[in-house]
C-alpha cells in the first residue's frame, strides 16, 4: 500500500508559524507497506498503518529528538503481544536505503534515521520502539542529554513517582541545572538533563552521585542499584542510561505494551494532571498535541549546560 503526505500550504504553514508549535514544513512521503492490516497491538486494534500514520502525524513533534541519534529498536514483527527482541545494529530485516550506517569502532553499524521515510522503514520491519543515545552521530565518544529513569518498585503509588521526579529536579536546579521531563509509556517517569557535550564517564559519574545521594539522604524512599531484593516500596534512580552503548525510549515512540502508550513530553506544571505514566496511547495523543498552545520541551536542543565540578555539587 502506498500513501503520499504532502507538506502543509504556504498559508498554513503561516498559520502555524504564529503560534508556537514545532515547525510543520517535511519532505512529502511516499511509502509501500506490506500487510498494512497487521495488527500491531491486538487489544487496541491497531495495525502497521495506523502506526506508520501515526509518526507521520507526530513528527514534526518527534523529529528533534531522533534525527541524528543513534537508535536501538525493539522489533516485534508478529505484534506487542508476540515475540519481541531488542536491536541495536543493522541486520536483516531492515531496508537500509531509507537509514544512515554509523560506523562503530567494533566494526558493526550502529542505525540512525534522516527523516521520517527512515522511520517509516522501522515500522515496516516491526519497530514498536525507538530508542535513542544521549548523544548525536558525530560525537560518539560525548553526552549531549542525560537521563535519570525514575522507576518504582512494587507497592508505590503514582504520587511517588511524581515526588521522584520533582526531587531530581530540585536538586540540579539547586546546582543552576534546567531539566525536562516525560512520561515513559510504562512505569515511571524521565527526568532529562540537556548538556553541553561531555566525556561519558564523566557524564555517568554526576549522574551516580546525584542517584547515590539521593538513596543516602532518603533510603527508605530512593535507591542507586537495580538489586530487585531491595526494590519494594522503593524507587531505583536509575542512572544507569548515561553511558556509551546504553539507551532510553525516544520522546513520542510507541512502546510495545498493552494498550500502545506513547512516550511523552510533559511540562513541569502538567505533573499534577497526569495520572500515569502510560495515560497517553497511539489513540490519544493527537487530542493532546491539538490542544497544546507550545511545544513542552521547546528549546531543549539549544541548550548546552555544563556540569558542575565534584566538589561544587553538594
């Protein structure tokens, strides 16, 4: 099947100019999938085309955030339901035409994705989630967005992990550190820190120390190991995300759990209103976005902080 999305009129794309929504000008798309009625999430009904039509109708949202990255994928041909299998490199099964080959010192070819024909192509090898590094393609070797994954453990509620994340976030404002946040799809929530570009283990070890502290100043509460002993009516500040070869689920990508939930950029001032961190779906987030007046994580990629020094930390 094929479908052509032309971009917006010079009027609209006036229109949109005035507010202050994500740019709406992309290429026009031209796509063939095969078995386009393949149901992807079986308990929501929804197929291979809605998710292609999905990111064509996200993307000027999504295309900051992945442009450029590298990707690791899970790929679940049969649907969310069936066999799943993490990705990092590019294999059989996925038409490299449509994605750019990062060479890696190892030998292997990481993915990256252009424009949104490349991610069109993951939906057609049966990508249910993108996830991306904290860096850009060409510095490999350097942080350019940190993570902190709030993720709670058995007898928690939501309330928690919403006083997780607004935790995180006062302690790197306390150090002059501006975050953003977003829902994950699944469990919690994720706490983003946008640098300036950093060695990773010198990126890795602020975010430990910020994880470690936290578990030292409330360990009934937070805790920096993924002992899963220890995780009752805990929440892991898993830090763990902040290295080289380590990823986390892409703003606006599907996950591959029940009801399709999206990952989602929130602001800071929406917390109160969320009551999950899988309340937005494939068949919801386009009401969201609608009402939105600005982009929740506007700016985010101009912004090049740089982490204190150890000793200025506390």
């Amino acid at each position: 099947m094929k479908r052509k999305y032309r971009s917006r009129s010079a009027p609209a794309r006036k229109r949109a100019a005035k507010s202050a929504s994500p740019r709406t000008k992309h290429e026009n798309v031209d796509f063939h999938l095969t078995h386009p009625d393949r149901v992807y999430w079986q308990d929501a009904g929804i197929t291979k085309l809605d998710l292609a039509e999905y990111y064509v109708r996200v993307w000027d949202w999504m295309a900051p955030h992945v442009v450029g990255r590298v990707l690791a994928l899970v790929r679940c041909p049969e649907g969310a339901a069936a066999e799943c299998f993490f990705q990092k490199h590019a294999h059989a099964g996925i038409d490299k035409q449509q994605l750019r080959m990062v060479p890696e010192p190892n030998g292997d070819e990481s993915i990256s994705v252009r424009n949104l024909a490349g991610v069109i192509a993951l939906v057609q090898a049966g990508v249910l989630e993108i996830h991306t590094r904290g860096t850009t393609i060409d510095h490999l070797e350097e942080a350019d967005r940190l993570v902190f994954d709030l993720d709670p453990g058995p007898g928690l509620a939501w309330k928690d992990v919403l006083a997780a994340a607004r935790e995180v976030r006062r302690r790197l404002e306390a150090m002059g550190l501006r975050t953003f946040v977003k829902t994950s799809g699944g469990k919690g929530l994720h706490v983003v820190l946008p640098i300036r570009y950093t060695p990773w283990d010198e990126a890795k070890a602020f975010c430990r120390g910020i994880a470690e502290q936290m578990a030292a100043d409330e360990p009934d509460r937070y805790l920096a190991t993924a002992k899963k002993s220890a995780r009752a009516n805990r929440i892991f500040v898993d830090y763990l995300r902040n290295s080289r070869e380590a990823t986390a689920v892409a703003p606006y990508s599907t996950r591959a759990r029940a009801g399709a939930p999206v990952s989602v950029p929130v602001a800071w001032e929406e917390l109160s209103s969320l009551t999950s961190a899988a309340q937005y779906t494939l068949r919801n987030i386009q009401q969201r976005l609608s009402r939105l007046s600005k982009d929740p994580w506007a700016g985010i990629g101009r912004i090049k902080q740089a982490l204190p020094k150890p000793r200025s930390r506390r």
